[in-house]
C-alpha cells in the first residue's frame, strides 16, 4: 500500500480526469507509477546492454583479467 500526498490543484485535476473517464484516482495513479517505473526500469536494462556490449565490443586485454584469475582460482578447486 502506498499513500501520496497531492497538492490541492493537482488532487483537483485528478479528480476531474477520474471523474471524466469513469475511473478511481487510484486507478489512474497505478497505472502512472506503472509507467514511469517501466519507462526507468526499461531505460536502466537499455544502459547495461550498453554497456556490455561495449566491454564485448573491446579488444583490451585488461577487461577479461579479473576473469581469467577467478577462473585460474576455480580451477585449483577442482
């Protein structure tokens, strides 16, 4: 559960638009928190694909180091 606090002007317009559509003003801040939380959530996968495609895109041996020694660790291990 969620409680928001609005501003008189903005609880107004809400209720005007809930009103109009038929809808209840928590409807229709659902599916507003909905949106904005996949347009965010959507842009922060856009930039990890970014950025991995820009460390596999890489030639610098520097960037696989870290692996290399955990897989040189791992293999006393077995």
């Amino acid at each position: 559960m969620l409680g928001v606090r609005l501003d008189d002007e903005l609880e107004r317009r809400l209720t005007a638009v809930a009103r109009g559509q038929g809808r209840s003003k928590s409807d229709i801040a659902r599916d507003a928190v909905r949106r904005y939380v996949d347009q965010h959530d959507e842009a922060l996968r856009t930039e990890a694909r970014r950025q991995s495609i820009a460390a596999a895109a890489s030639d610098n041996p520097a960037d696989w180091s870290f692996s290399e020694a955990i897989e040189a660790e791992d293999a006393g291990w077995r």
